[in-house]
C-alpha cells in the first residue's frame, strides 16, 4: 500500500508522459516502500509483515501483536 501511495506522489510531481516514464516511476515507489518496511524492522525488530488483513490488524490492541 504505501508503494502505491508513493508512486501517486512521484508520478503527480513529475507528470509522466508514457507508459516508460511511469514503469520508472512505479519502481521508485517500490523502492520508497522496501527502505521504509526495512527501517521499521530494524526499528523493531520484528517483520513488517503480516498474514493479517489491514481492517484487521488496525482492530487489535499493540499488545496482542507477535
């Protein structure tokens, strides 16, 4: 999700003009996206990710998290 939101940001700032410009973009997104899970996990200590839905993960208490 925030790899989506990253690209919408990079590709509203820089109006790509085709379909190359945009592959770019959508990689530096994902790219955005990588160092930021890799830096919650450093800051945590645990995966970033989850097998839980996002509705989900947002209706449980931070202490019942593994």
């Amino acid at each position: 999700m925030l790899a989506e939101v990253a690209a919408t940001d990079i590709s509203i700032a820089r109006q790509p003009g085709g379909f190359d410009e945009s592959a770019v973009i959508a990689q530096e997104g994902g790219e955005a996206a990588k160092v930021a899970r890799k830096q919650i996990e450093k800051s945590t200590g645990r995966s970033a990710v989850s097998k839980l839905n996002a509705k989900k993960l947002g209706q449980q208490s931070l202490k019942n998290l593994p």
